[in-house]
C-alpha cells in the first residue's frame, strides 16, 4: 500500500535552496506530472531549463516577466489565489527561461514531461473559463485556465479550484487511473494548497480502488501537497471560516489529452451536479 508519508508532502519537506516546493516525477514515483514554487524577492531572477517537460508559469502572488526562446509575457500576476484568476505563461520543452520580477512574488511552474514541442504562448486571465461547480455545501468555484479543452498543450492538464469555508469538493470521490477509452483516463495527479486567513487548514483525502492502493488522510496547510498516483481522491473538504485552494497538475501516458474520471459507486453524484 502506497503510504500516507509518501503521498503527503508538508511546506518545506521539498525545498532545495531554489524552490520552496519542488516535486518531479522521480520525487512521487511515476512518470509524468510535475509542480515547482519559486518564491521572488523584489528584483529577483529565477532562470531554469526546461529539458523534457512543458511548464506553465503561473502566478500565485505578484507579477513577472517570462523570457524564453525569441519571446517575452509579461504577467499582471494577482494580489492572491483568492483575489482572481491569473494570466500566465506556456513554454515548451528544449528551452531556457527566464522568470523576472520587480516587486517580487511566488510563482507555480506546473510541468509535464511530454514529446511534442508546441509554441510558447501567453494565456490572458479574461479568457481562462471559470465553472461553478456543485450546490449547497458542495458548491465551489472552478478555474480550468490549462484544462483538456481550454488550453493546448501535449500531455499537461492543470486547474484551480476554491473551495469556501465549510465546504466539500472533489466530492463525490472520483479516480483516474486506468486507462479505459471513452470512460477513464490514466493521470497522475497533485493537489497543492493554500488556505485563506492565518491558522487554518483543511483536509484531503485520498482512498484504495484497488489493493494495495493509494491511502492517505492529510490535514493540510498553506503550501503543502498531496500526491495521487492512484485511487479515489475526495473529498476535500475547507475549514469553516477559512476557504481554501488548490491547484492541480495532472499528467499521464495515454496518446489523447483528456481528463475522464470514474465515480466513486459508493458515493451520490450530487457533488458534481
């Protein structure tokens, strides 16, 4: 069984002088998905090689300019995670970049190995489609600025989601972990999180749909994550008084880019209705 000190991953278990979180694919255990955060000072450079992954370049907090081959984006960024949703940057695979900042920030590189070598592109804030998702208690805000059908890439899938205070999401639990065409899609998948307001928390749960599997109750904090190679993942569930963030990085080996998930037969739909 995949333990839960392998899959919950505290603020600053991964830092290495560089990124204050750093997860690639060798530090979870598989074979695609990848997230950094590079934290700015004022006037502070980060520069990185992209090797054999594509990367968004998201803001969480604060702006920068994004170099890389013969282009250049500049990012309004946001004041938070909560304040908006963010412009942000696609570079590909083979390049150098490089990530200025004049007032300074934090920064989310969410990666993907992958083989094609698509363009460098600027993803514009007023165009990332933002869903609300679920009722009642169960209600939460969804931003799909790189998902499978609004933003273009070859293997990488990410998305934000604010959960308010009290409420559930990723609920019902749902797995991708087989390849099944048509039904379910095989993604490794990252949940990391940022809770709204000092001192408060959430929790994340991540269940077996197979023995052996992945299995892990995390009370989590600003700036930690959760690993999901495999398994039910829900739910998610915010402090009351306390909305909470995550965003996720999703990745995996099939030929075609999509997310198709499974629900949990156990559980009503409710949640994603």
């Amino acid at each position: 069984m995949t333990k839960h000190e392998d899959l919950y991953v505290p603020k600053g278990t991964t830092a290495d002088g560089t990124y204050s979180l750093a997860i690639d694919p060798e530090r979870a255990g598989w074979t695609h998905s990848g997230l950094r955060i590079v934290e700015l000072e004022p006037d502070g450079t980060h520069d990185f090689a992209t090797g054999d992954s594509e990367w968004i370049v998201l803001p969480l907090e604060g702006g920068c300019t994004v170099r890389t081959d013969q282009n250049e984006f500049q990012l309004l960024g946001r004041e938070s995670v909560f304040a908006s949703v963010s412009d942000f940057a696609y570079v590909p695979r083979d390049a150098r970049v490089q990530i200025a900042s004049g007032a300074g920030g934090r920064f989310a590189l969410a990666g993907a190995k992958c083989e094609r070598r698509l363009p460098a592109r600027y993803g514009p804030a007023p165009e990332v489609p933002v869903e609300e998702r679920g009722s009642g208690d169960c209600a939460r805000l969804v931003r799909n600025f790189a998902s499978a059908d609004a933003f273009d890439c070859d293997k990488l899938i990410a998305v934000e989601v604010i959960t308010p205070g009290g409420h559930w999401s990723s609920y019902p639990p749902h797995k991708h972990d087989e390849h099944r065409p048509g039904e379910e899609a095989e993604l490794e998948e990252i949940y990391y999180f940022e809770i709204d307001g000092p001192g408060g928390f959430g929790y994340q749960r991540v269940s077996p749909s197979r023995e052996g599997g992945a299995d892990v109750l995390a009370e989590v904090r600003s700036g930690d994550a959760v690993l999901v190679p495999d398994g039910w993942h829900g739910p998610s569930i915010a402090q009351p008084g306390h909305a909470m963030y995550y965003l996720n990085v999703m990745a995996g080996p099939g030929e075609t880019r999509e997310w198709r998930i499974c629900f949990h037969p156990d559980h009503a739909e409710g949640g994603y209705r």
